[in-house]
C-alpha cells in the first residue's frame, strides 16, 4: 500500500464521497448539518452553532471520523431473521469491522446459559428480567460503566440510580482513558480539566503535542495547528513514531493547505516509549542551567520548587539522555524553543496517560510549564485532548467511584437522604472483583468493556462469572459476543441525533453544547434516558428522593445537574435560552490554583525503568485511521500506509537485529499472551519499540494498572517475536449482514 506524504487531504474528500454514496447525499448532508455536538472526539463542535462547526466559530470543519460514525448510524437495522440464521459461535468469527457494518440493533435480544443464538425479546421481558436482578442481589453486587458517547443526563441518572439504589461501584471509560490527566491536573493545580479555550490555543506561539495522532484521533485539532504555524508560532511533536500527519497535513477546509500541504512539526522529537519523564526532566534541567525560567511566578504561585530543582540536578546527562532515548543535543534545541515562546500551551494523549507512571507524566508535563509560568494566564496552559465526545461530561456529573466532596454534599442535600460512603471501585477494580466472583451483575451505557479491557482472556472469565450482564448499544460489537455473562441483555438505543429530546455534551474546553436531537431512523430502539428512568422506576420507585417519571423528561433532570454539580448553574436556563456556555471556575486565566494553598505544585519526580532484555521490545497499541476504539470501519489504516491491522511496526534496525525480515510472518508473546501470523512492517519508530493495533492486541496487554490513576499500561508492553515458519493465513468467514 502507497504511504501517503501528508495526511488529511483528498483522501478524506475522496472518503467523504465514498461514504455518502453508500447511505444517500442528501440524508449524509442533513445529517451532518443537525444542531447535535458531533459524536466523535472531544473537541466538541456542532451543537446550536450546527454541524461542522466549532467553538470559535469555524465552517465548515469537516473529519472522517464523523463521518464515519454517521453513517454507522445510519446504516439499516438488523433483522430477527439474522439472530436465528447466525448462531453466537458463528458470530464470535466476526471482526470488529464485519460486527459493527452488520447493521443498528433494533430489538433487545437476550442469551441465557443454554441459548446458542440470541434471541429476540420484548422490552417488557428486558425490564423484568433486569428489574428481577436487581431485587435478587445486593448493592455491591453490582456494578456499572458509562462509555463516552452517551448523553450528560444519562450519565447523571444512571450514578444517581446507582447511588440512591446503595452502590459506588459506577464508572467510566476515562480509567482506560484520560483518568491519569485527572488526577495529575488534580494534584499539581486542584482541577481535572483543561486549563485553557480554544481560543488560548489558536493564538498560542508555542503548542507541544505529546503522545498523540491528532490527525487520525482529533482531525479537527489540525486546522489549529496548522494556524499556529502560519502565524509564525511552533509545533513541537514528541512522539516515539514518526506520524506523518503531524509532520504535513491538508486541511480539507482550507484551499491552500488542501493543495499544497501545511507544514505541522516544526521540531518532531522521537523518545522512547515511556521516555517522556526523562526527556522534559532533561528540558527542564537545561532550563535551570540557563536560568531561562520565570523566577517571579514560581516565587508567587508555586511550592515544591527547591525539592523539585534539586531532584533535577540529581539526574546526569547520562542518565536522561539514555532513558529518553534523545540525546542531549535535541533536549537544548527544544528547550530554546520553549524558552523563545511567550506563550505555550500543553497538549497530550493516549502516550502520557498509557502507563503505569502515567500521573507521573503528567506532573512532568505541568513541571516544565509551572517552570516558565505557562498556566494561569491567557493563551497558555495545559489541555488533555480527551477522547470520546462526552467523556468529560461524565466525570463532571458523578459517574465516578467516588464524587468530590461539594458534589456529595450538594447531591445528599438536594436529596435529602443518606448516600452511601463505602469505598467506590473503578474499571479494572470492578473487572478483578467479577473475576473474583464478588460481583453478580453489570450494566454497560455504551461502550464495549471486553474490547477495551486489557488481558481479553481475563475479561472474557471475568465477566462470564456474573449472572447477568446488559449492554446499551447502537450496533454489534465484539463485547455482545466475546464478554457475555450467564445471561446477557443487549438494549438497542438511539443516537444523539435521533433522541426525542434535546440533550448535552461537554467539550474539552469545558463548553457545553446543546444537542437538539432529531427524528428516529428505525423503529425499535429506546433513548439511553427512557431506560433509565424506566428501570430506575421499577426498582426503587418513585416515591421515593427522584421521582423517575418526572425525570424522564429532560429538562427537570437540567434543573437538578444545574443545582448540584459546581459550575453548571447556566445549564437550568438552557431550555429556554439555548445558550451554550463554558463551565465556570475551569478556564484559568490568572495564576490562583484551586489547591488549599492556592498555589501550584511542582513535583520531584523519579525516572521509571524498563530495563529490556536483548531480544525483547517495548510494544504500544495504538489506534488506525480507520476505527473508533474497538469499532473497526475500515481495515486499512492510510496515514501509516498499512492495508491491514495484523501487523506489527518495527524499526529497520530491530527487524535486522533479530534477524527478520519486512513481511515475515511472525508469532508476538507477553508475559499475558500470544498473537500467532503476525506480520512485520519496518516504520519510523524509535528502534527498541514496536506498534501493534488496539483492540486486537489486548490479547497482550497486562492487567498491572498505574497505582494512582487505576490506568492499565496499553503503551508499554515488553513482547517478543519469533520467526513463524510455513505462513498460514488466517481468514474470517464473511456472513452476509440483515
Ligand atoms: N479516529 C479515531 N479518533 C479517535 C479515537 C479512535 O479510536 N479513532 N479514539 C478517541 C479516544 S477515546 C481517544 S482517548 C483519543 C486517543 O487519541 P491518541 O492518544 O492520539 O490515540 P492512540 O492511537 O492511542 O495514540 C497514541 C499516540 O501516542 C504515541 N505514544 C505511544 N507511547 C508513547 C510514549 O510513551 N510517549 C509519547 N510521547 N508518545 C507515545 C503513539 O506513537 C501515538 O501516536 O482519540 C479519540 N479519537
Ligand atoms: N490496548 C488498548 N486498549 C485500549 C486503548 C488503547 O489505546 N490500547 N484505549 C483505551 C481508551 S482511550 C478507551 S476510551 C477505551 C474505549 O472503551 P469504550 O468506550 O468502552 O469502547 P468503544 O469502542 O468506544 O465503544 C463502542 C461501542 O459503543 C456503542 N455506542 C456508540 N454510540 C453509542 C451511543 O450513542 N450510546 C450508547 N449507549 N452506545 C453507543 C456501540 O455499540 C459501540 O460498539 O478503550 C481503551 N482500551
Ligand atoms: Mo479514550
């Protein structure tokens, strides 16, 4: 397959094209153009401004991935017939692609102990069925966890159930996710989120891109980059591949960029996986040296300075430089540039939080900006680019083990009773405590918890111990099939965009959008909130605290989020104005932190290891152009110039070493698991590293989590590789879909 020379560009126009010819021009354009915030990323545009816009205003803002999501959605609903012809087993043969293109899901279906097909069911045996367990188990029997996607009400009402019904055992995707940037934000300056609006990124001299593919991951953040640069302002990427969307991009928007290219990196630093301590402690000492930091800030409004200078000096420049993997020549150019900077912003991903020093990282991070002064004033400050569309939102609303403590408060005040207080559980916590039989039941809003879990052969035992599992989905996914309980429950719902009533999403820059939802493209499938509500209904009532039937509509459960969750008192006048706004007490502006103290924390911080041995590589997974998480769209991955996801990217140099050669088939092994037929690929990654696809390789993911996020380490795997004789191809039987 030809690799391409910048990313975005026609190939994105070219796929535009391809995709509305599949679902009808006409339907993709008035899709796109709704007033729903998009249902990809967090950058969070659309809304009341309408489709394909973002917060600053821009038109049209066009990405692939919405796109993509769009006409998933779109696609025709998956008949009953289709259950009876295909049995589960002949399903488990699907790949996440061939699962997610079958069609949207229509009905509940149920499988129980004996069943070998799904069957279809009413929703009134769903209710019962679910409604039943609940009454025949305990609180901490039980468990739930929200993707990203779904609505900020259903969010709420789905903690609130959780809590009034006697459990914390709630949370969401972002333990897999973005959850080390919350509590390493949390510690250095007592907030979660970002720091800064779009705006302060557009106009920054300096944007440092950390451990992310915005090009694939957020298309949209591209057009921001590329503005930076044409304002003469720098790009520094540090990333252990060289991802060649971040070194040019077309911005499809954009007739210059589309034509010829924009320039992104205007300094591409390649670490080693993990490196990133190292490399900014190494910044930072360069820094010190020169005396290049902002003396006054970090007298004003900052403590752990003299602890956290002398730890610097403590490491030599040997020691940074072989743990980053950057020699030392590299580290002063990069801090030239930081140093020239008026202005920077911190951007970071999956790279940093992915490990098991992943709040580590982040203090790094906030270290080298607390160092110049770069938080707490405009056009400067830090910016976890969060994944999925809503995630943000869930945390701010309690779906989470353990709420901060002014939202308790205000919640048990609001409510007038008790809430229980034994410890909460997050994801993996929850995973370990069903392997361990401690669990009976799950309940998923979205998302697919056995792809996205590490160690799949664990998963898979850990939830086939509960009784009962059920998923709120749109389409199939490996997790109907491959993480099923004794019996499970799949409850088809509606997409953003077809919800009966409108509904809200909070963006990255802590804005919320107004979703006005729109018309149902199928019969069959309830909004996440009817369900809710529904169910809450039958097991506790409504005479009790919530009355679950006025909560069913929306507006009255805006009131009660706008009273009890700090920040979001504009969201009860949101019906009635539909005025979109920025949570208020995020965006820092001036330098007073949200800490006791009111001051920042620097933190001294130790280098962590991995010590390799000779024949073993530090492996990351990472996602393709062509998916969504653990939804697959398409199988090729065009930025990276691979046709196919059974591959593993290697350096030249490593591919040599262990004596292999490009397209040799080979056998992958962790100390968790085996992938056989894999095939190598030589790539622009630091030699010592290795790249492999998520969700496939979490096959030989660990389940060792970072000890204070809960985060699993997706991106250092130590993995080695061996030679496969006589290649045999693995082929998927392909079933005809409806
Ligand atoms: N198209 C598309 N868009 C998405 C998603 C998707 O699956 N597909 N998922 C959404 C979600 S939930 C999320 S969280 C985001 C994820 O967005 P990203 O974080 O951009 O996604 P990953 O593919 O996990 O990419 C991680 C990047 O980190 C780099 N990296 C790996 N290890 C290290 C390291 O130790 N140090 C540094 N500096 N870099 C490292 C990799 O080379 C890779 O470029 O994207 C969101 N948007
Ligand atoms: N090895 C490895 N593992 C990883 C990662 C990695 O980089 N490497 N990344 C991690 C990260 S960052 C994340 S965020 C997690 C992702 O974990 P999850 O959020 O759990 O997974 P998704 O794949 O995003 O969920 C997709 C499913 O959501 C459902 N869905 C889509 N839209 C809606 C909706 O509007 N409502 C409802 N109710 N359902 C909907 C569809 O059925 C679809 O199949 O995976 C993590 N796992
Ligand atoms: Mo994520």
């Amino acid at each position: 397959m030809k690799r391409l020379r910048s990313g975005g560009g026609w190939a994105a126009i070219l796929y535009t094209l391809r995709m509305a010819n599949r679902v009808g021009w006409w339907q993709l354009w008035r899709a796109m153009r709704s007033k729903n915030a998009c249902k990809t990323c967090a950058l969070g545009m659309g809304g009341q401004a309408g489709g394909m816009r973002n917060e600053a205003g821009h038109w049209p803002e066009v990405c692939k991935k919405s796109l993509q999501a769009m006409v998933a959605d779109m696609q025709r609903g998956l008949e009953p017939a289709f259950f009876a012809k295909y049995s589960l087993a002949q399903l488990r043969t699907l790949s996440p692609r061939e699962l997610e293109w079958c069609g949207r899901l229509t009905t509940p279906l149920y499988a129980g102990p004996d069943d070998t097909h799904y069957r279809v069911v009413d929703w009134n045996f769903a209710f019962d069925r679910l409604t039943r367990q609940f009454h025949q188990t305990k609180p901490e029997q039980h468990f739930f966890y929200a993707s990203g996607r779904s609505s900020t009400e259903a969010g709420f009402l789905l903690q609130l159930f959780a809590r009034l019904w006697g459990t914390n055992y709630v949370n969401n995707c972002s333990y897999y996710c973005h959850q080390a940037s919350g509590v390493g934000l949390g510690q250095a300056l007592g907030t979660g989120t970002a720091t800064v609006t779009l705006d302060d990124v557009e106009k920054t001299d300096c944007f440092l891109l950390l451990g992310g593919n915005p090009a694939s991951n957020h298309p949209r953040l591209m057009r921001t980059l590329m503005m930076i640069r044409r304002n003469g302002g720098e790009v520094i990427v540090i990333n252990p591949m060289r991802e060649v969307g971040l070194v040019n991009f077309r911005v499809p928007s954009d007739v210059r960029s589309l034509l010829f290219g924009s320039p992104i990196a205007s300094l591409y630093v390649q670490p080693h996986i993990g490196g990133d301590i190292a490399l900014l402690t190494g910044v930072a000492k360069e820094l010190l040296e020169r005396g290049a930091v902002d003396r006054t800030f970090i007298e004003n409004a900052t403590e752990g300075f003299n602890e956290f200078q002398d730890r610097v000096r403590r490491f030599s420049w040997d020691q940074l430089t072989l743990a980053a993997g950057v020699d030392r020549a590299t580290m002063a150019q990069l801090a030239d540039r930081y140093a020239r900077a008026r202005s920077a912003v911190f951007g970071w991903t999956m790279g940093i939080t992915h490990h098991e020093h992943g709040v580590e990282n982040v203090r790094a991070i906030v270290n080298l900006a607390l160092l110049r002064g770069m938080v707490g004033r405009p056009r400067a400050g830090l910016l976890p680019i969060r994944g999925h569309s809503n995630v943000q939102a869930m945390g701010s609303v309690g779906v989470m083990p353990s709420l901060r403590q002014e939202l308790f408060d205000n919640l048990q005040h609001h409510l007038g009773c008790e809430l229980p207080r034994s410890p909460g559980l997050d994801t993996m916590g929850c995973m370990q405590a069903a392997a361990a039989g401690r669990l009976r039941s799950a309940l998923c809003l979205g998302g697919n918890l056995y792809g996205a879990n590490p160690d799949s052969q664990f998963a898979q035992q850990a939830l086939e111990q509960l009784d009962l599992i059920t998923y709120l989905s749109t389409t199939l996914n490996t997790g109907h099939v491959w993480g099923r309980a004794r019996e499970t429950l799949v409850l088809p719902v509606l997409a953003r965009d077809e919800e009966p009533q409108p509904t809200t999403q909070e963006s990255m820059f802590n804005y919320v959008r107004l979703s006005d939802g729109g018309p149902r493209r199928l019969p069959g499938p309830l909004s996440e909130v009817e369900i809710l509500t529904t169910l809450a209904d039958r097991v506790l009532g409504s005479s009790g605290p919530v009355n679950w039937n006025e909560m069913s509509k929306l507006c009255h459960v805006r009131e009660m989020i706008a009273r009890i969750v700090p920040g979001w008192q504009r969201l009860a006048e949101i019906d009635r104005t539909r005025r979109e706004f920025t949570i208020s007490g995020r965006i820092l502006h001036t330098p007073r932190f949200a800490t006791p103290t009111g001051k920042a924390h620097f933190a001294a911080l130790e280098l962590p290891s991995h010590p390799l041995g000779e024949r073993e590589l530090l492996l990351m997974t990472v996602r393709s152009e062509g998916q969504f998480n653990t939804v697959v769209y398409e199988e090729e991955d065009i930025y990276r110039g691979q046709e196919r996801r059974d591959v593993i990217l290697m350096n030249r140099a490593d591919i040599e070493r262990l004596g292999l050669h490009p397209d040799q088939r080979v056998t992958v092994r962790s100390a968790t698991g085996v992938m056989p037929n894999i095939l190598v690929r030589p790539f622009e990654v630091r030699a010592g590293n290795a790249v492999m696809y998520f969700p496939e390789a979490n096959v030989l993911v660990a389940r060792q989590v970072d000890p204070q996020s809960k985060t699993p380490a997706f991106k250092s795997v130590r993995i080695t590789i061996e030679a496969v004789e006589s290649s045999t191809r693995r082929s998927l039987p392909v079933l005809a879909a409806g």
